[in-house]
C-alpha cells in the first residue's frame, strides 16, 4: 500500500508541475537558470573568482554547476514539502493513510525533475573530464541517496511543524536564502579565511559540496571520512524527522 501511495503522489506532483502552464515542468527551471546566470557573471566577470582544481583552471560555470543542480534539488523538496500536508488537508481528514506517503512522493518527483539536466552535466565530465570508473558512478548514486535521505529528513521536521505553525512556509525559503550563501556552492572553500574555516564543518551540505566536487571535477573518490560523515548526517536527518513527524502527526487532522 505505501508503495502505491508513493507511486500516486510522485505522479501527481509530476502532474501538477507540467499541467497549467505553456512551457510545464520547463517553467521550474526558469528562476533557477536566471540565478546561475547572475551568480556567474557576478562571481566570474565582476569578481573575477579564480577556481584553480589540482593545479589546473577550472571553469567558474563548471565548478557551479557540480554542486548548483544538487542544491536546487535539495532546497526545492524541501519548500515543496513544507505546505504539503496542508495543501493535502481534505484528503488527510476524510482518509487515513501513511501521510508519510506524501513526503516521499513529492521528495521522489522533485528529484526526477532535476534528474534530466544533473545527467546531462555528468555526461559532460565523463567526456570532459573523465569520469569513466565503475567506482566513481557508485559512489556519486551513494552521495545523491543520502542526499535524499537528508532531504527527506528536513521535509518530515518541517511540514510537521508548518501544521501547527503556518509561518514556517515563509520562513523556510528565507532560511535557505541563507544556508546556500553559507555554503561553498558559489565560492570555493580557499575564498574563507582559515580561521573561519572550522565553522563549515558544522555545516551538513558542506560535505555533500566536497564530495561531487570531488568526484565530478577531480574525478576521484571522496574519501571514506567524508562519504561516513554524510551516511552518518543523512541517516541521522532520516531518522529524527521521521520520528518527529510521527510523534505529531496523530494531531494533524484537529489542526487542519
């Protein structure tokens, strides 16, 4: 049953996004390219933003894009998910389903949205670049499922919580506005000065950053440090925020 409920909100996330509009789910992609395009010429033209890889120059639209398409896919289940049980009130009160059901499907939509251009990107480092062994690609699968998993974590905590506190889907976007410019997407970590570089560490998407720059610019493994680390902050995100969520789900259908 779970799994049908997956497969049925997943479709009609898919559904929602490409319905109602000319361009469908294109239209997503809209507000997101016109910000690459700003942060690239900001950070390449006007700052002039050196992005040196192992001794060789690396283009800026490159080192972006390695860990822009993850983020975007990160950030945007999230905010999706922080309304989705109250955008799912009716079916909510009048059904008694696994509600989690909703997270995961919407989770599982949005990835494939930005499935189509990420692929793309990594066909222009298998040919560009060379990321050309068996290990590698493993690796990278392993980085994107935690990545779920992470998201799926935060998207639990936060769609519970905007149930009983309806300002947190204002909030939500803000936040983020805020976490990406504290995290070294736009920026490589030599930009921060060394003492404040410790404080990174405390950020969770810092280690997925280092990872696919690791593999899709470096072409090489992340190490075993890292690659635990995110097991351990996807694992732990997963768990807690499905534990949270249950823990105030059974008062949902009162709230709404």
């Amino acid at each position: 049953m779970f799994k049908d409920l997956v497969l049925y909100f997943t479709k009609k996330e898919l559904k929602f996004r490409a319905a109602g509009s000319i361009g469908g789910i294109f239209i997503t992609f809209i507000q997101p390219f016109i910000m690459f395009i700003i942060l690239t010429f900001v950070f390449s033209t006007i700052l002039k933003v050196k992005i040196a890889i192992i001794g060789r120059n690396t283009s800026y639209i490159i080192f972006l894009l390695s860990t822009f398409i993850p983020w975007l896919q990160f950030q945007d289940t999230v905010i999706k998910n922080t309304s989705s049980i109250i955008e799912n009130k009716d079916l909510i009160k009048k059904t008694v389903f696994p509600i989690e059901s909703i997270i995961v499907g919407n989770s599982i939509a949005t990835y494939v949205i930005y499935s189509l251009p990420f692929i793309f990107f990594c066909i222009y480092c298998f040919f560009k670049i060379g990321l050309s062994t068996f290990l590698l690609i493993i690796y990278l699968l392993g980085i994107i499922l935690f990545q779920l998993l992470f998201s799926l974590g935060i998207s639990f905590f936060v769609s519970a919580i905007s149930v009983y506190v309806r300002d947190i889907i204002q909030l939500v976007p803000l936040f983020f506005q805020v976490w990406f410019y504290a995290t070294p997407i736009v920026y490589p970590v030599s930009m921060i000065p060394p003492s404040y570089r410790k404080f990174l560490k405390l950020n969770p998407w810092m280690w997925f950053a280092e990872c696919y720059r690791h593999i899709l610019l470096i072409n090489k493994e992340c190490s075993l440090k890292n690659f635990s680390i995110l097991l351990i902050i996807s694992v732990a995100s997963f768990w807690g925020g499905l534990k949270f969520f249950r823990l105030l789900k059974n008062g949902f259908a009162d709230v709404l």
